[in-house]
C-alpha cells in the first residue's frame, strides 16, 4: 500500500487543519487536467494546493484515451499503474458507414513505436481517482468537496481564491489560480471569455451495455464510430472493463434534441434502430443506466491567461468526442500549462504576456483535430474514398488520430480536404478579451 503524504491526509477525512493560507500555485478542478497542473508543479518543488468539488469516486464520460497520453502519464509516474488495471487495451479506431460496412481498422501502430501503439479504455470514476491521488503521492496539497466560490482579484490580476470548506468560507491567495474547472469553465463563464464553434452546435445521448459484442484479439478494445442511415447522427463505442460498453449517438442539437418528440432514451432507441452496424452488438446486452444527455460541448474561450490565471483541459475549450480528444487535450493543455506556470514563477513574472505562451501551440494541435471533425460531419465526406483520392496522407490521418499533433505540419493534409469537401472556415477561435469583461469569477467550482 502506498503511503499517503501527511500533508496532504485532510483530502480524504475532511480535516482541514494543514490548510495554510498562501501557495505558490491553488489548481481549482480535480480532473485529468487539474491533477496534471498540480503534479507536475509539484514534481519541480513548487507548493501546490488543489481543489475538487465533487468527491471521487464519480461518474464521468469521455473514456477512451489515445496514444498521445501516454508520454504525460509517464512523466507523472503511473504508466505501471495503468499497465496492472483491468482498463481494456486499445490498439486502433475502425470507422462504419451508414450501411453498416466497416473501414479497415486505423492501427497506431502503423506510426508509433510499439511502447506508443495502445492506449487504454477507462471508467473515468477509476481513473480520475488514480490521477487525484497521483498527484496526492508527489506531494500536491489535494482536496476533494472544496467549492470554490470566488477567484480573487487584485485590479486585473488573479491573487487567489475564495473557497467553501465543508460551510467554513476561506480565503486562499496563490501567486497564480489554475483554472482546470472542466465544461464548468469558471474563468471564461464569469469573464465572458467563452464561445460556442457554430459549426458543432451538437448534442449527445448515452449509456452504458453489459454484454454487447466485442471483436476478437488485438480489435477487442477498438474504438468504434458508426454512423447512422441517415448520416444524421452517428455512434460511439467503446469498451470498457467488466465486458460494459460505453455507448453513445451524437448528432445535431436540432436534429437530436430540439426537432424531437420523445425522453431521451426513446430518442436513443429510435437513433439506434437506424444504425445497422451498432444493432447486432448491443441485441441481448442489458443497459445499466438510463441514456443521459449533453448539449452543445463544443466551445473555446478567447483568452487563455492573464495576469496570475491561465486555463487548462475543458475549461480552455473542448471540440467533440468524435476522435476521444477530450482526456489528451485534457493532459496535454495541463503539461504545456504546468512547464510555463513553473518557468513562469521561477522568473517571478506571472503576467498575462508569459502565461499565454502555450496558447499558440495547443491551437494549433487542435486545429488539426478540428479539421478532421468538419470533414467526418460533412454529408459528402468518406475517409475511404479521400485515402483512395490521396493515399500519401494515411500515415497524417493516423497522425492526428494517435493525438501526435503538436509541432506538425499539415497544411497538405487541410489543403486536399478542402479540395474534396467544402469545409467550414474555423474562424476566431481565439483572440483578446472584450475590454469590458469584468475581472471577477465566481462559482460553485
């Protein structure tokens, strides 16, 4: 058993005794790209207090990592962990027509050395709670059932935080506030720094299977995206341990939810008897919970930092689960903010100007992912017939779909999309706040 750091003992029993009042760095959120901020920070020596509102166990969607995540999860020392779980082993993404016919699989391994070739399937309930307490064990002061009511400011500079520990009000001041608060987004709600994509105005349904149909051998843990007759919505699935299944459709809000009649499970049922490649795995498979809905997930906020705040995972911006972006983006925006937050406070220059440095770059890896979902949701698109067209461009599709997109060119790749498919200018996805966005953020984070 693992010994767990004195300091650090109050996030379980609720004793908030070792509470002190300052910290080099106060993380608000406990998710996947808060625990990464805060461990890492942590692994340079810096004092870190972090604080989650929910208490974990807990349910969360989004389970299907991509090879991308592994570098992260090494640095932060639990690729071991992960390797002993029984979270199941994912090799490749396979793709289905609205006919039910299947792409060859897309294996990572075509692009990626063999210890970056798979990845893993998570109940994020088992896996959040790993990362919370990873980042327990390297020395973060972490919390859980702390809302933070309150980002303190000092004029236009973030000194801290305002937080409800279990009915006793505390002020909490950092040299800078990390807000990883997921699609809560504290900062950019409250600063009215958040913008919806009009292009992905999307919605989804979803629930989990014991006992739908899985392929055989190395394609027992794939990623399957299915799409549906009408082209109109398509399905996720993913396994996941305990022979369940991760099941969802996701389609236009108007097409959905808003142009429909029904509860959302009979919206489920009736997107689901339109998908003939999805029907014959889930016949005689039990649900395990009523079909939950999300709506429109895909935003951006205009300002990533300021001064002594940055953003990070979903409270920076989130695109669509159609590549399982969401946990790489969620580690990957969390080490790019912790390397600027730590050279950043080892300067002593917590500007806005510094802490935004990372901003170009995680934009533009995820652009390349943006690119792709345009053309997946275009009526006219097949990737079989565009990899016909231009096979030179399978080894960059597999590229994006590993999450190997930082750093990368793929101007060529964007250019013979839009040659086949008229795509939808991103257009400002970033960009200076509004002058008049007031300097205050507030919620039950």
């Amino acid at each position: 058993m693992e010994q767990e750091h004195p300091a650090n003992s109050s996030s379980r029993t609720g004793d908030f005794t070792t509470l002190r009042s300052a910290y080099d760095a106060v993380v608000i959120g406990g998710g996947p790209a808060g625990t990464t901020v805060s461990g890492l920070l942590a692994q340079q020596g810096h004092d870190v207090l972090l604080l989650e509102r929910d208490r974990f166990p807990r349910f969360k969607i989004g389970e299907s990592l991509i090879p991308a995540t592994v570098g992260v999860l090494r640095r932060l020392g639990i690729v071991e962990r992960m390797e002993a779980s029984t979270f199941p082993k994912k090799y490749s993404v396979q793709f289905f027509s609205g006919s039910g016919k299947a792409s060859s699989p897309f294996y990572f391994g075509e692009t990626e050395p063999p210890e970056q070739s798979q990845t893993w399937q998570v109940l994020r309930s088992e896996f959040d709670t790993l990362m919370f307490d990873n980042a327990r064990d390297l020395g973060v002061h972490a919390h859980q059932g702390v809302g933070v009511k309150e980002v303190l400011f000092d004029g236009d500079r973030a000194v801290g935080v305002r937080a409800d520990f279990e009915g006793e009000s505390r002020e909490i001041r950092s040299r800078v506030v990390v807000d990883a608060t997921g699609q809560r987004a504290l900062m950019s709600r409250q600063l009215k720094l958040r913008t919806t994509d009009p292009n992905l105005r999307q919605a989804s349904i979803f629930t989990h299977f014991q006992g739908a149909v899985r392929d055989e051998g190395i394609d027992e843990g794939a990623t399957l995206i299915l799409q549906t007759a009408s082209k109109k919505s398509w399905f996720w699935f993913i396994p996941l341990p305990d022979n369940v299944a991760s099941v969802g459709v996701v389609g236009g809000i108007d097409h959905l939810i808003r142009g429909r009649e029904g509860s959302p499970q009979e919206i489920f049922d009736q997107e689901l008897s339109q998908c003939p490649g999805l029907v014959p795995r889930v016949e005689g498979a039990r649900q395990l919970m009523p079909a939950q809905v999300l709506n429109e997930f895909s935003y951006m906020t205009r300002q990533g930092a300021g001064d002594g705040w940055v953003m990070a995972g979903d409270a920076f911006g989130f695109l669509d689960p159609m590549y399982s972006t969401g946990v790489l983006l969620a580690l990957r925006s969390g080490e790019m903010v912790a390397d600027t937050v730590d050279a950043a406070l080892k300067d002593d220059d917590l500007s806005r100007a510094r802490l935004e440095t990372f901003t170009p770059r995680l934009m533009a890896g995820m652009s390349a992912f943006r690119k792709l979902v345009y053309a997946f949701y275009h009526p006219e698109f097949s990737f079989g017939r565009f990899l016909q067209a231009f096979p030179e461009h399978r080894i960059p599709v597999v590229k994006i779909l590993v999450g190997d997109v930082f750093d990368r060119d793929f101007s060529a790749l964007y250019r013979d999309l839009d040659s086949m498919v008229d795509l939808p200018s991103e257009g400002s996805q970033a960009g200076p706040t509004d002058s008049g966005s007031s300097q205050t953020a507030s919620s039950a984070a």
